[in-house]
C-alpha cells in the first residue's frame, strides 16, 4: 500500500466516525424540529420552518465554511461546523423551556451549520481520493451517517426522560442528546482529523490568496451546472415532503414513536446503501445514476401522495424518497468533483451545497403553505414536478456528449 493510500485510509475513518456521532444529533433534532415548533408556537402553519431554519443555516454556513477550508484547510472548517450546530442545539432547549418561539427558531438556524459540516464531509473524503475511487469514497462518507441518523429519531424515549430530569418540556429532550453529539464530532475533528485533508492554500510558506466565490461562478456550466442542479432539486424533493410527514402522520393519529420509525427508516433510505449508490456512479456513470434517481423519487411522491391514513405506505413512500435522494446526491456530487477545476473545486462545491440548502429551505417553507391550501396530496404532486428540468440536463448533456465523440471519430 503506497503512503498516499494509508493516509487516504486514515482520513476516511476519522470522517467515518465523526459522520456517526454527528449524525446521532442531525437525527435527534429531524425528527422533534417539527413537532417542537408546533408546540411552541401553538399553530401547524409553523412547522415546516423547522426545515426551513436547519436547511437555511446549512446554506449560510456552506460558503464560508468552505473559503474557510481553502484558507486553513479542512479541519478547523468542519470542527467549527460542529461546534456552532453544538451551541444551536443547546439554544434550542432553552427556547424549548423559555417557551419562545424565537430562540426555538435561532437555535435551529445554528443546529442547520453542522448539518453544513456532515455535507463537506463528503467532499473531504475525495480531496486525496484517487479519480476512480471519488464515488466510493463518497458514498462511503455518506454511508456513516447511517448509524447515527438512524439511532437519532429512535432517541425521543430516552429524550423524554432525560427531557424530564432536567425539567425541561419533553421534545426538547432529544436536542440535549444532539448537543453532546455535536461537540464530541468537532472534537474528534480537531483532534484525529490528521493530516488535513486540503492543506491550507500555500506556496512556498507563502499564503496562496483565496479566491472569492465570485470566481468560482463560471465554472459553474455543462456538466457541472448538471451536477448542482441535479443535487438542489433532489433536496427540494426530499425536503418538502419530508418537513411535513411528521405533521400529516400526527394528523392521522400517529404517535410519536411510530414517526420516530418512520423519520429513521427515511433516513436510512437517504443513507444505507449509499455504497451501492456510489459504486454505480463510478461503474454505470453519474449520469445513469441520477436518471435512476430521478424514477425512484417519481414513486415516491406517488406512493407517499396517495397514502391517506395508512401507516405502512407513507412510510414506504419516505423510503424510497430517501432511495432517490441518494442515488440522485451522490451521483450528482461525483460528477460535480469530476468535472471541476481542482483549483476551484472547494469553493464550487460550497456554491453547490449552497444551493441544495436553498432549495431545501424553498421547499420545505412552500411545503407548509401547500399542505395548508390542498394538502398533502398537492405537495408531493409539485414536488415531482422537480424531475423534469434534471431529467432534461442530463438527456441533453448525453446528447452533446455523444454529439461531441461522433466528431471526433
């Protein structure tokens, strides 16, 4: 094994491991986010602002995290990361026990930027990857959120009595438990994340100056443009729809435990075979990858659309949305380091995590709006109408492709 390769191994399980107990408190605060603002502010219209306040601290978060990575390297970009969505979670609790709407809403703005650190994770992974190993290494990555994020929504029983020992409203409870998670990950970072994945931008002990995003904007066409486009419309997808399951299911006479199951088995959708997904991108291509991910998140909203009051086939639908998610995110994320200049390739994938929080934020504030006016039939309805421009780019990327190889016979 050459000393490129054990390094590269290195790295991988550091990431590994922070993905695990960071994803136990990205999982805790998905699955109570909803119903703790529901029942702070007293109204369903509010619930989906859960989604809206992560997703928007995770699109805030991207850039700078990412120009921080630039400047000082990864390490201290995803600790702080970690380290911020650690205080969010704690403001949340004292929201929570204050009964205000407002610290409730800015703790999960906060608690969205760890959500910014588990996505640059991924891209971490790949910074010393071989060019035929960027999707495993991906997918790799994005397969350890699994554990965590599964165990994360199953911890509302145990949140519960905790919640109590502290004396503080009972959904508050699984946010303590994503405030500990939070700060172990940033520690473990900073402590084991050695070397660095992307050095600090230097020549010759001399600071490279860091570009700003604005140069990274032109990089963003062809495949690329594919890429953030193919990854922001599966997060809308998965967003929308997810950001107000919680609500409809607890409509229907749900408890809380059987969201709970609902919200991890999503999750372990998104997550669980993210293997498979990233072996396909590098074998089948990320293009077939995505047109694949694009059938499954169609069968989701139908699925999950129709539903009514059965249990058993929402929760069937919210699998297969994180299927398609998957198979959509990591395919999309291993054409967009493929096809990117490798000296502006941190940054544009910050503008293209940037822009996959955005349209999660869109979707799940419009998502609130949409089940309020027709319910949540109509939402999964338009959120399956976001296939259709990623369909579109990707068959005529192929087209050009092809267009371009015929020439050159």
């Amino acid at each position: 094994m050459t000393e490129q390769a054990r390094l590269q191994r290195r790295i991988l399980r550091t990431l590994v491991a922070v993905q695990v107990v960071g994803g136990v408190g990205n999982g805790a605060g998905l699955a109570v986010g909803v119903l703790l603002l529901r029942e702070v502010s007293g109204s369903s219209g509010w619930a989906g602002m859960s989604t809206v306040m992560l997703t928007l601290g995770a699109a805030l978060a991207t850039v700078p995290l990412a120009t921080l990575a630039v400047r000082a390297g990864r390490r201290p970009a995803l600790a702080t990361g970690w380290f911020l969505g650690a205080v969010g979670a704690a403001v949340v609790v004292l929201g929570a026990d204050a009964d205000s709407l407002l610290l409730v809403l800015v703790g999960l703005f906060l608690c969205g930027v760890s959500t910014a650190s588990n996505l640059q994770s991924r891209f971490a992974a790949v910074d010393r990857a071989e060019p035929r190993h960027v999707g495993r290494s991906l997918a790799l990555v994005t397969w350890a959120t699994t554990v965590g994020a599964v165990l994360g929504p199953n911890l509302i029983g145990p949140g519960t009595t905790t919640a109590r020992a502290l004396g503080v409203p009972d959904l508050a409870g699984p946010l303590v438990f994503s405030c500990v998670a939070f700060a172990v990950a940033g520690t473990v970072v900073l402590v084991l994340l050695r070397p660095d994945p992307l050095p600090p931008a230097k020549r010759d002990g001399i600071d490279v100056p860091v570009p700003r995003v604005r140069a990274a904007l032109p990089h963003v066409r062809g495949e690329t443009r594919t890429a953030v486009v193919t990854i922001a419309l599966a997060h809308a997808v998965m967003a929308s729809v997810m950001a107000l399951t919680p609500v409809h299911m607890q409509d229907h006479g749900a408890g809380v435990e059987v969201i709970g199951l609902t919200i991890s088995l999503h999750i372990a959708g998104m997550y669980a075979l993210s293997p498979v997904m990233g072996w396909l991108a590098d074998r089948w291509g990320p293009a077939r990858t995505i047109l694949a991910g694009q059938l499954v998140l169609v069968a989701a909203v139908v699925v999950a659309g129709t539903s009514g009051t059965s249990e058993v086939r929402i929760t069937v639908g919210l699998v297969l949305l994180g299927l398609g998610w998957s198979a959509a995110t990591i395919a999309g994320a291993a054409l967009l380091t493929r096809s990117t200049d490798p000296a502006v390739r941190p940054l544009v994938q910050g503008l293209g995590d940037l822009t996959m929080n955005l349209a999660g934020a869109a979707g799940g504030l419009l998502a609130g709006v949409l089940v309020a006016w027709q319910g949540f039939g109509t939402l999964n309805a338009v959120a399956g109408t976001l296939v259709v421009p990623v369909v579109l780019l990707v068959v005529a990327g192929r087209r050009a492709a092809q267009q371009v190889s015929v020439g050159t016979r």
